[in-house]
C-alpha cells in the first residue's frame, strides 16, 4: 500500500492564500456589528455586543432598497443583452475566421483588452452626454461593449471547439443560419455562457468608476456609488460605513460561492482550441 505524503510548501502556500482573502471579510464583519468605543479599544478584536442596529442606520442613510434597485436593474439587464449579443458576435468571427475581415476584427476586439478606462474616460464623458446617455440605459449600453473584447475571446475559442458538421446537418435539414445558431450553437454555449454571465454579473455588480463619471443624478446611484455618503470631510463612520459595505457585497459573495464550479469550468473548456 503505497503511503502518501503532504505536499507541504503546496500546503501552506494555499493556507496564506486562504487567510489572506478571509482576513478582510473577517474585519468587514467585525467592524459592521462594533459600535465606535469597541472600534476605539481594538480594531482586531471580536465585537462584544452585535450592534445590529448598525445595518439599519446604513440603509437609512444610502437608500439602500433604491440603490438595490438601480444595481439589480443594471446588472439583470447588462447580463442579458452581454449573453445575446456578444455570443453572436463571436459565432459570426469563429466560423469565418478564414476570411481576412474577420480574422482583423478579432484581432481588433482583442486589442481592446489591453487599453486602460482611464485612457478613455473623459471621450466616453463627453459623447454620453452629448448624445444624452448619461443616465441606467446609456450605462448599461456601455457595459454590453465594454464586455465584448473579453467575452467575444472567451466564446471564439469555446465556438471553434464544437464540431462544425452539427451545422452542416442542421443546414441539410432546412435550417438558417438564424435557426442553427440559436437552436444548436447557442444550447450548446451553456457552460462558458455562465461562466461570462458571472463574471460579467460580478464586474457589472462592483463598478464604481464607470457610474461615477456617467450617473448625475442620485436617484440613478448604484449600491457602490452611495457608499460615498459616509466619507465626511473630517470624519468617516467607520462601524455604519462596513455595515454598508457587507450589505452590498452579500449577494454577489452568494452568487460566487455557488457559481464558481461554472466560473472555472468554463474557462477551461474556453481554452482547448
């Protein structure tokens, strides 16, 4: 019987790692339910007393349920239309990419991984508002081809490793372009479709710079941007301001933990071909 051995190095490369993502949600946690003399006497150290009363000033002072609101319309509806049209984009380069404008399109949404939000910020400001996007349908607008580099590269290499003689028997049988797509290619997308919905989900979910520069009026603010009402000037509330903050990041911590045998999963089968 052959004993087997610890991997000891692998061993505790994987427990630093572990401690260092739940470290700061231990200290989200714990700051959330202290109160300010708690904070005062140790910062490291468990609450005495839950103060639960600190989640209902923070949704009070964010208008919590309406930024919930504006963060789950932007999300739902960016996701959607990211999984709709960005997979067809993808189909159209995967299957002709023989074709020289196609094989140059792909090359050009790739590029576009590597230039920098910041380097287009103030063009985005300027032609949103001028064109009178600056409000949720021009930031979800923007979302769906912000997203169109990464995904489209994600869906080219999942689309070419499916056998292209499905289509061949799906033309045979009386089927368009249009039907074949949407009643054999995109079925079969399933696995690195959820894998972009997340992802985009989570991305969408957590923007703040985005609907900083776009978004003017409050009523439209998404839950990261009303985080901003506890930063005074002089002073920040510490013990509302995590409160806020968990409340925020619960449901996509959610999400994740159940969702990221997909995450993984799809990104591998994305890359076989």
């Amino acid at each position: 019987m052959i004993k087997k051995s610890t991997n000891w190095p692998v061993t505790i490369i994987i427990a630093l790692g572990s401690l260092l993502i739940l470290f700061p949600l231990y200290m989200t946690i714990a700051i959330a339910l202290k109160n300010p003399e708690e904070m005062a006497r140790s910062i490291f150290a468990l609450p005495t007393g839950l103060h639960f009363e600190n989640f209902a000033n923070a949704v009070k002072a964010t208008n919590f349920f309406n930024a919930l609101g504006n963060s789950v319309t932007i999300t739902v509806t960016a996701v959607v239309f990211i999984l709709l049209t960005n997979s067809m984009v993808a189909y159209a380069i995967a299957r002709n990419m023989n074709k020289r404008f196609f094989k140059m399109l792909y090359f050009y949404f790739i590029s576009a991984m590597f230039i920098p939000f910041q380097i287009i910020m103030l063009p985005v400001v300027k032609v949103t508002t001028d064109l009178h996007m600056n409000n949720i349908p021009g930031l979800i607008i923007l979302y769906i081809v912000y997203g169109l580099a990464f995904n489209v590269f994600v869906y080219v290499g999942y689309i070419r490793s499916i056998p292209y003689e499905l289509e061949e028997a799906a033309t045979v049988d009386g089927a368009s372009t249009w039907g074949t797509f949407w009643k054999i290619i995109f079925p079969l997308l399933a696995p690195v479709s959820a894998t972009i919905g997340i992802l985009s989900c989570l991305s969408t979910w957590n923007d703040f710079m985005l609907p900083l520069v776009l978004l003017g009026n409050q009523d439209s603010y998404t839950l990261p941007l009303v985080q901003y009402v506890f930063q005074g000037q002089f002073s920040t509330d510490f013990n509302l301001a995590f409160a806020s903050y968990l409340l925020a990041l619960s449901p996509m911590i959610i999400i994740y933990l159940f969702a990221q045998k997909w995450i993984i999963g799809g990104l591998t089968q994305g890359s076989i071909k």
